[in-house]
C-alpha cells in the first residue's frame, strides 16, 4: 500500500529575512503520528502545556494553525520556531508467537520535527490604510506519521517501515470586523519536500504475503511502495470575544474552526529493491475535514495575574478514508481497505501567569497544564501497524519566559532595543511534556491475522519554542 512605502528599506530587512530563511529551512520535519490517526496536535509548546486547548486563546502566531482569526491580536511582527523531542514505543503481543516491539522512528525523532509561524498585523508595520488586517504564515504538519518494526518480526510481511512527512504551507489573513469579531482563513499547501524526511509517503515490508499472492519475489525480498503529490484545502475561524476588561483584555473568548477535507493523489513507484522491479503505483490518500469549537475564560486577568481555563473540542471526518488502494501500472490493484470513521478529540486546559512579577520584573511566567481525550477512529478489521491507534489519555504540563524591556535574555540578550523603525519588544520561551497513554488494544477480528493480538502504544513529547516580537512605533 501506499501510505504513503516610500521609506528606504530599514536596518532590519536583511538580518531579518536571514533568520527566515534559516528558520524556513528548520521547519516542516516529518512527525510521529500522535494525535487520533495520524492527526497531529502539537504545534507549539504553550498549546501542548495545555492539552492542545487554545483555539479560543491563540496568543502566539502558531495561531496561524489553532485558529486564523485570533492572529489579529497579535500586535506587531511576531514570529515563532518550535522542535519535538518525541520518544514512544509500540508492545505488540501477538496472538502466538513472541512480542514485538516497535518505535517512532529511533530513540528520538531524527531530525527533529519542527513548525515556524509568522504574523504581521499590516497596521503595525507600515500600512496604516490596512489596519484591520493582519497576514500569517506557517510551516508545520497537521498530519503524519513514522513507525518502525524489525524485519526479523512476524509483521515484517505487513510493515517494517512507514513514513507520512506531509508538509502544510500555510498562507492566512484575518480581519477584525468589530472589537468583539475577528474573521480569519488560509490555504493549507500540502506537499513533501526532498529536503524534509523521505519526501514521499512510503512504506517497506518484505515480499513473504506478495510471493503468496503471485508476485514473482521471494520471502524476504525487500519491497517498497512510495508517492508524492501536492493538493490544496483551507481552513477558516473566527473569535467571538463577548467580555473585556478596563484594559480591553479578552475575558472571555469563542472560537470555531474549520478545516476543509483534502485528496493526495499520490504517484511513484512499486519497488523490489532485491531484484530490481520497479513498477509505477498510484493512490489517493483523503485527508479529513475537522470542526473545532473553543471556549477560554479567564476567572482573573489584572495588571499582576491572569488566569485562563479552555475547553476545546475537535470533531474529525474520517469517513473519506476509505481505502488506500494502490494500483500499479499495468491496472492489478493492491486492495487496503481503511473505512475509518468519526473521532472526537476532547482538551481541556489551563494558564495562571505572572505578569511582571517582583521575583522577576522584566518578564511574564506561565505555568500551564492540561489533558486530552482522543477517541480513536480505526475500527478493528482494518487495524494497521503503520497507525496502532486507539483511545488515548494524554496529560501535559509546561512552563513560558516572555522577556521584555528591561530584562537580558539568557543573561546577556536584551530582550527590547530600538523605537527607530522597527524594533525588538519581547523574546520567549516555552517548554511543555506530553505523556500520551493509548489504551491496551485486543484485535482479534481483523482482515489480517497477522495483527491479531494485543497493542500497547506509549509517546513521550517535549516541545520547545522560541518567540521573537517585533514592535513598531505610529510614526514609522
């Protein structure tokens, strides 16, 4: 199967787009699936800290992902990278013969997945007639997956290796309609890339079941199929912030977010790297559509503390993957049913922050926390070991710096310089841990016996982020 202004150009241009670039290059690595299915929740450290529940909150630019219309309370310019360290095993007790053990790609993740964000709001940096309007841009992976076995095991028939390192190239804008109404959408720009993991989906087995069904290989023959391809889906949201403070401060927010369905009309090749074969393969590979609904409320929010509490929930359309056919090309088809169905994700989170405190009186502090419930959407006969799914708990902590005027980062940065132009205002960091638990799994109705047993899946994530904002002053 295939799894496959009339102002000359100011100071900061140039070293500005260097750090671009570079961040560019770092960002859209390939990801372990840990999510439900090979949906991928964790996009950036403070939203990981809190169980992924910050639709409604949003108040960083991977906002630009959590939900486009909350980027126009980003002031400024303000960008965002962030990397995993993910670590997790997979414990297959089969039905007879001895246990399995797979991971998601290594000890850790090589290299490590990693997402950029960036927004502008256009009134802010120089386009006052634009004030309402506020630009974004991400590179990350909703989706994907890496999963590993040994070919020495019983599975190796059915997988010994599949990767999924689909990218998402994110353009978005969002409009602030009223105080209270903000409105946001983007494109989302599936693709691989050469230079980001394999730059196809793929998956490898050995050739014992193909041999079986006719295929002129041997038991263990080396086989990979693979395909790449780019489509296109959007996404829109909006923010609905009923209660302020005397500061203006959101008090209480709600979001909704939509996230269109997308097809990867995968093509590439059929391969036995043993002998030589090589055929050409196609498939289509849906990816869902997926409602999310937030609601944030912040019980305190004064000049000293803030203290938010947001539940999220995701619904997700799985029903469009079907099938994973592949079809080769002199037309014989390789059936892979899938028929997965409706999944549900549940978060719940929390932030109680610092504002400028005497202990540190230069910087923010947020401790955060937070726990999700994902419902799978694999029903047993069409179980697969490239995606061990089923229903998981996961429970998150973290903490973030926002350094500001006044305060030295690491000790030595200055974490604000410069009103001329465009000027550094703030630099943070957040790091979270994420423990996701997949309950114990039996499969003992499934359309391959190979599979039948017990499945325990465990990941560990620690995500770190680094936050750069940019002020401007009226008059530039």
């Amino acid at each position: 199967m295939i799894q496959q202004s009339s102002h000359p150009y100011p100071s900061w241009v140039a070293p500005l787009l260097g750090a671009l670039s570079a961040l560019l290059m770092a960002a859209g690595v390939s990801l372990p699936a840990f999510g439900e299915g090979f949906r991928i929740l964790d996009q950036s450290a403070a939203a990981t800290a809190q169980g992924g529940a910050f639709a409604a909150q949003a108040d960083d630019p991977s906002a630009v992902h959590f939900n486009p219309a909350a980027i126009t309370d980003l002031p400024g310019l303000q960008l965002t990278a962030g990397t995993l360290l993910v670590n997790g095993n997979i414990d297959f007790r089969p039905s007879s013969g001895p246990a399995i053990e797979g991971d998601f790609g290594g000890t850790f993740a090589n290299p490590p997945p990693s997402s950029f964000f960036v927004t502008a709001r256009l009134g802010d940096v120089g386009a006052p007639s634009f004030e309402s309007l506020t630009l974004g841009l991400g590179i990350y992976s909703p989706f994907g997956n890496v999963t590993n076995y040994p070919r020495t095991s019983s599975l190796a028939p059915v997988l010994t290796r599949s990767a999924a390192p689909i990218l998402d190239v994110t353009p978005t804008v969002a409009f602030r309609v009223h105080p209270s109404f903000a409105l946001g959408a983007g494109l989302d720009i599936y693709t691989f890339s050469d230079a980001f993991g394999e730059g196809h989906v793929e998956v490898q087995q050995t050739g014992e079941d193909l041999a079986r069904a006719g295929f002129p290989f041997a038991p263990d023959d080396e086989i990979e199929l693979n395909g790449r391809d780019t489509a296109i889906g959007y996404h829109v949201g909006l923010l609905f912030t009923p209660v302020r403070n005397e500061r203006e401060q959101p008090l209480v927010n709600v979001a909704l977010v939509f996230r269109s369905q997308a097809t990867l009309n995968l093509r590439g090749q059929f391969l036995n790297k043993s002998r030589g074969f090589v055929s050409g393969a196609k498939a289509d590979l849906n990816l869902p559509q997926v409602i999310t609904a937030g609601l944030a409320v912040w019980p305190i929010r004064n000049a000293r503390r803030e203290w938010k509490v947001e539940i999220d929930v995701d619904y997700a359309d799985w029903t469009s993957f079907d099938h994973l056919d592949v079809t080769l090309s002199d037309d014989t088809v390789l059936p892979n049913p899938r028929n997965w169905q409706t999944s549900y994700v549940v978060m719940a989170g929390t932030e109680y922050k610092f504002v400028k405190p005497a202990w540190l009186p230069s910087w923010d502090v947020a401790i955060r926390g937070g726990y999700v419930f994902a419902d799978s959407p694999v029903p047993e006969q069409t179980f697969r070991p490239d995606v061990p799914d089923s229903n998981s708990h996961s429970y998150s902590a973290g903490i973030g710096f926002l350094c500001q005027r006044g305060g030295l980062f690491l000790g030595v940065i200055p974490c604000a310089a410069g009103r001329d132009g465009l000027g550094l205002a703030a630099i943070g960091v957040d790091v979270a841990y994420q423990g996701i638990f997949y309950q114990s799994r039996g499969i003992l109705n499934n359309d391959n016996h190979r599979v039948h047993g017990v499945w325990d899946t465990t990941i560990h994530v620690v995500s770190l982020n680094l936050r750069v904002n940019f002020d401007v002053p009226r008059s530039f």
